[in-house]
C-alpha cells in the first residue's frame, strides 16, 4: 500500500510546510496501523479459522503459533516501508519487526503446524510407533501452560507399567493397541486407550494465509486512519504556525 497525501488550504505559503510534517509521521502511523490490524486480524479472522480446523484445547497455544511480529516504527521512517508479520513464535523474524521479549523457558518448536498446513507425514521419534490416543478414554490437562496435554497417568509408558494394561494386535485391523481388561470373568472386554502405528498421515488444508489477507482487507485502512488522525492532532497540539 503507497500513501499520497494532498493539502488544500486558503494559506498557501504554510501549506508544503504543512504537508511536509504530515508526511513525516506517515511512516510511523503504517507501522503502527500495520501492528494494530496484525494484531486484530489475528484475534479474529485467523482464531476463527484455527478453530474450525482444530479442537483448541490451550488457549495460549494459537498465539503461539500465531504470533505477531510487531512493525518497528524506525525501520519505516529509515525505509518508508512498514514491515510485520504473523509467525511462529520461534521462527527468525524479518528485518523491519520488533525481536519479542523472552519471558521465561523459549516454548517448544511449533515447526509441526507445518504439516497440517501443506500436509506430511508424521514419523515417531525416539521410538518405533506413535501412539494415536482414543480420546473418549483418556485424560487431559484443562488448564495452564500445558492444557490439552494428556495427563501423566495417562501417558502410554504409565499405562502400561499398569496392572491389567498391556499391548494386543487387532485382528480386524492389525493394528497394535493398548488396551485395559475391563473385566476379570470375560478377558475379551478390553477398554482401549491408544493405537500404535509406524507414522501418521496428515492431510494438511490448514490456510491461515488466506484468512490473514481478507482480515487485513477488513482492518488495515481504518486502523491507519486511526493513527494517522492521531498523528496530525500531535501536529496541531504542537501549534507548529504560532
């Protein structure tokens, strides 16, 4: 987006002069409108597309992995350009945003988010198979940092150190599983907490690019004219014209 900005007034010898200082703060106003709009867009158009996407069970982690690279204000009046994105928390920002504030431990590579984005396969690591929990029958955090996560107990190395908890082979799908004797009179009542498979297909189709363009068709043009009508009233409180 260009800004051409054009001055009409009955006093002519103050009006380049007066053109040229609102043209001064233009670079700062696009920075921050292109923050606020970021921000904006984020919290609407983008939550509403994750959530119909996934089931959102921690509410800090979207905006994770959704995070906002502000605009820095000095690279714009430096460039006349106002930079920002919307990212991963973890991924190198681009020259022309603010560097975000480390509080506490760095979060957890969000580098998966990928897949469900362009699709991919999902391989397990450290092991041989990854565990596909049954969510009906197990247990999750529902809150703090770590909600969502499957509780300890839960956990499929705890299950099976677990009496009556152990591993079978379906014979409809051949698929391994970890499962519970339900009861003791008939073994063949089993309660299945995971599936084990060699790796996982991730269809992708997650297209967080498409919501951010129409959010930022919404929300750009007004937040600019926010900050540039604030910027000329800085102006006009500085009573540059005596």
């Amino acid at each position: 987006m260009s800004v051409k900005i054009t001055i009409k007034t009955d006093m002519p010898e103050y009006a380049k002069k007066l053109q040229s200082m609102i043209e001064s703060r233009v670079p700062a106003a696009m920075a921050l409108a292109l923050t606020d709009s970021l921000v904006d867009v984020r919290d609407h158009e983008l939550m509403a597309a994750y959530k119909q996407f996934f089931t959102s069970r921690n509410q800090a982690f979207p905006k994770i992995v959704h995070s906002v690279a502000a605009s820095s204000i000095e690279h714009a009046k430096r460039s006349k350009i106002a930079i920002g994105s919307i990212q991963r928390y973890e991924a190198t920002r681009p020259v022309g945003t603010l560097q975000p504030r480390q509080v506490g431990r760095r979060p957890a590579s969000t580098e998966f988010m990928e897949r469900h984005v362009r699709g991919g396969m999902k391989s397990p690591k450290g092991g041989r198979s990854i565990a596909v929990p049954q969510e009906a029958n197990i247990s999750r955090r529902k809150g703090g940092a770590k909600a969502g996560a499957v509780n300890k107990s839960y956990d499929p190395r705890n299950l099976l150190n677990k009496k009556d908890h152990f591993i079978i082979t379906s014979k409809k799908t051949g698929r391994r599983l970890i499962v519970k004797r339900r009861s003791k009179r008939d073994r063949s009542k089993l309660k299945v907490f995971y599936s084990l498979r060699p790796f996982v297909n991730i269809k992708g189709g997650y297209d967080p690019e498409r919501a951010v363009m129409v959010g930022m068709a919404r929300a750009f043009e007004p937040a600019f004219g926010r900050r540039l009508r604030s910027a000329i009233q800085w102006l006009a409180d500085k009573k540059p014209f005596g």
